[in-house]
C-alpha cells in the first residue's frame, strides 16, 4: 500500500468511491454506470486541479514520499551493464553514496548518487541517505577515474544532508565536501548533476558542481531543511509548511532564480507513482544535456562551470 | 555612633555599602574588558597591545577585520576592494534589510567580510577577513561574491591568497543563493589553483557550517588559532543524532589537529611572522651561494 499524501486525499476519497459504485453495479441490478462515468470525469478534473497546482509544502511531502524512486531504480532503469564500484581507498565503503560504471544509450558513463534505504534495514544500513567523508570521497574517487578515462559523470542528488556525527567531524566531514566542490570545479570531463529528492545543503551540493543542473519536479534544493530553518528563524519547528514556501526550494522556484537548467517533469502525483514513465522523462533530458556538453572541450567545461557558478548570487553593484 | 567607637579594635560592622546586581557585573565602558574565558578583568588598553589575547589564560578573543588588518599586514599596505556591493533581501525576510543596516553602521562594513590588496612583510597578497560581529559572519551573495573577486584578483595579479574565517556558516535569510556561494568560491579557488597560487586558508573562531565546508578547509595550508571552534554540524545536532557525550575539546582547532585536519596551530602573536615566512617559502625561487 503506498502512503497517501494529505494533499491528495480528495482523489483517493473519488476513487474509493467508483471504485465502490462500480462493484455495487457489478454484484446488483441497479445500473449506475451513468453516475460512474459523470464522476470519473468529475476525478479527472480533480487531479488535474490538485497536480497542477501543488503547493511548495505537498512537493516537499512528494519528495520525501517513502516510496519515491532512488538512485537505485533510475541506474537500473537508464542504463546498462552497471558496475557498482566500491569504497575510497583511505577509510571505509560508505552505503549512503553509490557509484560505478554503466552504459547509458550506448556510451560509458560514470554514475553516482546518495543512496536511500527502501525499509527500515536498509536505510539503517545506508544512513538514511547521509554520506559520512569516506562516501564523498569515494565519489570524486570514481570522478577522478572517470576523467582518467573521459567518461561523463552523472550524479543524483537526493540527501537530507551530511551526517552530524561525531565520527564524520573526526574524519573531517567539513574538508570531504569541501574537497569535492573544488576537485569537481576542475573536472575535464562533463558534468550533469540531477536532483530527484531531498538536496538538502553542503551534503547536496558535494555532488552538485556541474555543468547542467536538474531537477525533477517535486524535489527540493535548499540550504536547509523547512523544519531547521523554522526553528532558527521563528523558533517554532512546526511553522515548517510556511518555511517551504518562504525559503524557495522547490524545482520551479530554483529555476525562476536561474540556479537550475531544467526541470524535469514528473508523471502526475509524483515520481512514485510511475518509475519507468518517469526514468522515460529523466533519460530524455540526459541525452540533450549530454550531446550539448560533448561539444565542448575539456577547457570550455572547466569554464562553463565557472561562469555558471559565478554568476549565482544577488546583491545591488 | 560616637568618635570614640571609631577607634574602637575589634569592631563589629555595623553597615556596609551593598552594589546593585548591576553595578557589581558593570565594568566601566571602555576601560575594562571580561575575558570571556576565564572571567577576568583586563585593561582594555593592556589587551589591545596583547593583540586581543587574555593575558591570564591566553585566550584569544574576537577581532574585528580592520583589527586584524591593522596587526597582520605591513603599515598603510592595504587597499580595500568591493566596499560598495550592497546585500538585498531576495527572499523578502520580514527586517532582514534592517539586521544588515544596523550591523552595517556597527561595524563600517558592507558585509560579513572585508577584501582587499595589501603587503606581508613587504610581499603583495590578497587578503579576506570575515568578520563575526557583522551577522555571525555568515555567507550571503556579497560575502560570496566579495571573497570570489578578491581570489580572482589574486589570480589576475599572479599572487597569493589569504584568508580569516570566522562564521556561523550559511546566511539562511538569503536560502539557497548562500548554499550556492560555496560553490561560486570553490570553482574560484580551483582557477586560483590551476595558476599554481597559494592559498592560505587561517581559521578562528567560530569556523562552522558551510564556511568550513568550503573555502575555509582546502587551503594549501590549513592554520588555526588556539581553541578556535572550527567543525562542520552543531555540537547540539551532534549531541542530539549520536546520543552519546562529546569529548571536552570536540571542535577545537587542537581537535582537529588531532585528526590531521590542519597544518599547524599558531599564536595569534606570531601569526604575522609565520605566514609571511610561508609566503616567502613559495617565492623565492633560486638558490642563492
């Protein structure tokens, strides 16, 4: 059973509803096919009200949805012979950031992405998607190697954060992310980073210094979590929903400031609710953003990344 | 009360002057200064000429930028950039204009940091000091874009970078702009790099959040002042996630030191000296008889 959102109720409460007067059409005599049509119409309309007009608080929901599709399922789903490649070489094997080597249409590539649990096991296991230093080194790790052998990189972003912890600020959580915002400035290959849930702050963005940015939809970018800056700034967690709105993390919020590319579209009521339609959107953006990028040399990447970053900020000269 | 009880040995006493609860926490404004460490009074003249430092327990205070400008770089050297960017308010935070205007008049600048060309011991640098009187010293788009341009002057000019951090992390009134500028910093510094520059990157108190995540750890040589807090997550977050008590000296910049995070803690005293001698390090070039 997948979990319904608040937002979404009206429709589900619809659907219970024919599904109902179907069944009772189906077992008695009465025929109540005319009241089954005039209502799946009635739900058409409903969904598309409730879709199209989503507030930043229902997309937040969306994107934390237990079931929405991980870095996982779109590997599985866009590419090829993956190879999942293992550990940074200098601490440990970090289960909240995966990465490898793939054919996507056809063309080696180097993927990584946080990595969220699907239960409560496995998101133990995988810490809830929260990277430790060791996870984001061995991504610029499989960077590295990927410029070694002039692959593209793409990276999924979908993290709550970095973990606070107090093994992670032994081991230098602070210069792991810091590294990789540096090391992927320089990177000679392209880069395509692809935000498909929560990008939640410094721990986001160490997979996030790109060529092209995308998002999907309903994802959140944000340099905090509603919930956190709720509480920092009117010192009530519980004001989260209006934190949403305020702060302008959503998809199409990031791309009115000019700090995203794309927003993908998601299939009605979230990502969750059909992975293949959704990879099916997600793989046409990639190959554009590829062919634009595989024209430029490695020097132009270098300093398209450059301009594109930048540029990013607003203040009066 | 008669004369004579005056003289009396032995007296009880009778009466004493009691101090308001005000005036005994009261130091006269100006003259005498807390240390917040040890809770000892210093003169402030004393503790200006001790560069900020308690003389008792050697701990080493807040400075503002211009003070740090004033005992680090060579006398008159320094040339201040980009005072005239102005922070707006892109998410229309209620009184966040406000905030700015009256740190701004409290400290004389423009934004959480200052930037600019100046001399160590006769040697040109480009210089940041942030400053954590003014807003925590968080990052906002000026103080993104005034750190940029001072690493690109650096580069244009073919010399080394320095820099004093002191933040709380991420401006939150700015939202995901400020999370942008550490990326905006970051492909700054690479080109810096990329030139074959040095960067100093000089940590003191407090270096958290997305300061530290950024610029602040990835200097060629990373040095902190003694017991500065420098870490990436809040000791509260921390305390709150693990459940478990921390280590005393959690954070430091001994802690760190520890965990082979830095190059070397330096006396705020002998900084000046120090990484001038560093800077001489990478410019002299030929072996001389």
């Amino acid at each position: 059973m997948i979990k319904v959102l608040p937002f979404e109720e009206p429709i589900v409460q619809l659907k219970t509803k024919i599904e109902e007067l179907k069944e009772y059409t189906a077992s008695a005599d009465v025929d109540m096919s005319a009241e089954i049509i005039h209502l799946e119409a009635r739900l058409k309309k409903l969904e598309h009200e409730i879709y199209e007009n989503m507030e930043p608080w229902d997309r937040v929901q969306v994107a934390r949805h237990p079931s929405r599709p991980t870095t996982r399922d779109y590997i599985q789903l866009l590419c090829t012979d993956f190879m999942e490649l293992h550990g940074d070489r200098l601490y440990g094997d970090d289960a909240a950031i995966i990465g490898g080597i793939a054919l996507f249409e056809g063309r080696p590539i180097t993927i990584i992405g946080h990595q969220r649990g699907i239960d409560t096991k496995e998101n133990i296991k995988r810490n809830f998607g929260m990277p430790h230093p060791e996870g984001y080194r061995k991504a610029l790790r499989l960077m590295k190697q990927a410029e070694k052998f002039k692959r593209p990189i793409i990276c999924m972003i979908d993290t709550k954060g970095a973990y606070p912890g107090k093994a992670a600020e032994e081991r230098g959580q602070s210069e792991a992310i810091a590294r990789n915002l540096v090391e992927m400035a320089g990177l000679k290959v392209p880069v395509i980073s692809i935000v498909i849930g929560e990008g939640g702050s410094g721990g986001a963005l160490a997979l996030g210094v790109a060529n092209h940015i995308h998002m999907l939809e309903n994802s959140t970018y944000s340099v905090i979590s509603p919930e956190g800056a709720a509480s920092i700034l009117w010192k009530d967690a519980s004001l989260a929903k209006q934190a949403a709105e305020a702060m302008k993390i959503t998809a199409p919020d990031l791309k009115k400031m000019e700090i995203i590319d794309t927003v993908i579209q998601e299939v009605h009521g979230g990502a969750h609710k059909n992975i293949e339609a959704q990879a099916e959107y997600m793989k046409e953006t990639l190959i554009n953003s590829l062919i634009e990028l595989e024209k430029l040399t490695p020097d132009e990447l270098i300093e398209n990344r450059y301009i594109k970053f930048k540029n990013i900020g607003e203040f009066n000269e | 009360m008669s004369i004579r009880d005056i003289f009396r040995k032995n007296q009880k006493k009778r009466y004493a002057t009691i101090p308001t609860e005000k005036a005994k926490n009261d130091v006269p404004e100006g003259i005498m200064m807390k240390c917040p460490e040890c809770r000892k009074n210093v003169f402030t003249k004393d503790l200006m000429k001790n560069l900020k430092v308690c003389p008792t327990c050697d701990h080493h205070m807040k400075m503002t930028a211009w003070e740090r400008v004033d005992i680090f770089l060579d006398e008159d050297s320094f040339v201040s950039m980009d005072d005239h960017l102005e922070t707006v308010n892109p998410l229309n935070f209620p009184s966040y204009t406000e905030k700015i205007k009256a740190d701004g008049q409290k400290t004389g600048l423009n934004e959480a940091v200052l930037t600019g060309i100046g001399k160590l011991d006769g040697q040109q640098v480009a210089i940041a000091i942030m400053d954590s009187h003014f807003r925590m010293g968080s990052m906002g788009s000026v103080v993104g874009e005034k750190i940029t341009r001072a690493v690109e002057k650096a580069t244009e000019l073919g010399i080394p970078f320095i820099i004093y951090t002191a933040s709380g992390g991420a401006r939150m009134q700015e939202g995901v702009l400020s999370l942008m500028q550490m990326a905006k910093t970051s492909v700054a510094l690479r080109r810096h790099s990329d030139h074959g520059l040095l960067y100093i990157s000089i940590l003191t108190h407090p270096t958290t959040g997305g300061v530290s995540a950024s610029f602040a750890s990835v200097g060629d040589i990373n040095i902190a002042e003694p017991k500065a807090l420098i870490g990436f997550a809040g000791r509260r977050v921390i305390e709150q996630t693990v459940r478990e008590k921390l280590p005393e000296d959690f954070q430091t910049a001994e802690f760190l030191m520890n965990h082979g995070q830095l190059d070397a803690i330096i006396h705020r005293k002998e900084m000046r000296e120090k990484v001038a001698s560093i800077v001489h390090l990478h410019t002299t070039k030929e072996v001389t008889k």
